[in-house]
C-alpha cells in the first residue's frame, strides 16, 4: 500500500500564535510513481486553540491499476499553553467502491516544564466493498490508540518515543494467506488494505532556530495482514522564509522485511501565515 505521505510533512496542528491562521500546500513524488497532493488549512482561535482542515489526494498505482485515494480531516486542537488541553478529530479516508476508512480520535495531552505526555484513541470503520454476492460490503471495527512522550527541556532540542497499537474485530491475516480473498475483494481493496498496521513504534528527534528546524523520524511498523515490519526513515528540514512564508522540504525512505525494494520519496510544502 502506498500511504499518504504529505499528511506527514504537513505541520502539526498549534504552533500559530493566537488569533493566527494558515493555509499550506504540499507535493510528494516517490520512485514507484506515486503522487500526493495536499493543502491544510489552520484557524486560530482567540486562544492558542485551533480549528484545522486537511485535504489530499493520492494517486495510488498497483500492479493491474490505478485509483486516486482520498484523505480529509477536520478537527479541534486545545490551547497548548495550559497544563492539560484536548483535541478531536474525524477523518476519511479512501477509495470509493474499494475501501473506505472513517475515524475519530481524540486527544488528551499533560504537559510539565520538561515533559509533554499524549494519549490518542481511535476508533476506526472500515468498509470492505465485495465485488460478488449478495453483499455489498463487509465492515470491520478497529479500536487503538497511540501514546507519545516528548521531552521539552532542551532549549532547541525535542526528543519524542511513540507507540501505536490497533485492533480489529476480523482476522485480516486471511486476506495474505487465503487466495479466494481475489474472487470477493479488488486488486485496488488488496493493495490498500496491506497497509493496515498492528503496531508501530516511533521515535522523533527535532531541532529549532530562528531561521527554521530540522528533524529526524523512524518508524518500526507490524503489519495486521502479515505481521512483517516496515522500517521508515525520514529527515525533515524548514525555513522561516519571511513572518509569513514557511518552506518545508522532507525526503525518506521505507523499507518491508518481504520486498528488498525500498519506496524512496521526496516532498515539499509552503505556508502561509496571516
């Protein structure tokens, strides 16, 4: 499964000031062939709280096909400056007649002089479309969650671990070790679903000055169809243009235990503040 990588390099939500507002764009490319496409539009409340909206479009390419996929979120994140401060979010995601994804999380985030903690749980819908039988579609339920620690007391430094967990109210294993799965599910179902994860375990080092940040991510992914890992490197870089430009520009590399051929990408994104 290609995943989408622009809402990775789209910038998290808080770190406008209050009352502020931003509207980013972003492009990625990677070697398979694979295109995103995405703007992020952020509202600044009176506080530091904020009302955000992300738009993508990937144009997935599989082996017998080609399906654009489509990722929207909306949510709400809590003024960061207090202690404790919440956050909602609803998303879709998908190809329609495929497979199509409906999640909500929320957000709950504690946070000290040095130390920032999150927790985020989810649950998700996902819509398996059939292509014979008297049944159109088949739904699986998905609960997780995912919890972060953030280390905050270096002046321009932050380190951050993740660890991600889903569960699932079907067995997708069958859908690698059973090859009926061909005569009720699309080759396009198939490929996005093989991107269902188990677990993932992350870890984000950061660096910050006045003329932008630098940054360092990887992540170690379980797959839920085949329990292979995916190991994920990406290294980030951002210039403050101007008070009201930001350029990001992101380049990484994904790894599968059972495909020794890596999906190299690369991606930038400007911003605008007013």
């Amino acid at each position: 499964m290609q995943k989408m990588i622009l809402l990775c390099l789209l910038s998290l939500p808080g770190h406008l000031f209050a009352g502020e507002s931003s509207i980013e764009f972003a492009r990625s490319i990677d070697n398979n062939g694979n295109q995103d496409t995405a703007v992020a539009l952020e509202f600044g409340l009176s506080s530091d709280a904020l009302l955000y909206l992300s738009v993508a479009r990937n144009r997935s390419i599989t082996d017998v096909s080609q399906k654009n996929v489509s990722d929207v979120r909306i949510g709400y994140e809590g003024d960061p400056a207090e202690d404790i401060f919440y956050g909602i979010e609803w998303s879709g995601w998908g190809a329609p007649n495929d497979l199509v994804v409906s999640s909500l999380r929320g957000s709950i985030n504690v946070q000290s002089d040095t130390w920032l903690n999150q927790l985020v749980p989810q649950l998700r819908t996902i819509r398996f479309y059939i292509t014979i039988g008297s049944n159109p579609y088949l739904d699986v339920t998905s609960p997780g969650f995912q919890y972060s620690a953030t280390y905050l007391g270096w002046e321009n430094w932050k380190l951050s671990i993740s660890y991600m967990l889903n569960l699932y109210s079907r067995n997708l294993t069958i859908l690698a070790s059973d090859p009926r799965v061909l005569l009720f599910f699309s080759p396009t179902t198939l490929d996005l679903a093989s991107g269902f994860e188990y677990s993932q375990f992350g870890i984000d080092v950061g660096y910050r000055q006045k003329w932008g940040d630098i940054a360092w991510a990887n992540r170690t992914s379980r797959s839920a169809i085949d329990f292979s890992l995916i190991r994920t490197n990406v290294l980030r870089a951002g210039w403050n243009l101007s008070p009201s430009w930001y350029l990001g520009l992101q380049t990484g590399r994904s790894v599968s235990e059972l495909d020794s051929r890596a999906v190299n990408f690369l991606a930038w994104s400007a911003r605008y503040y007013w």
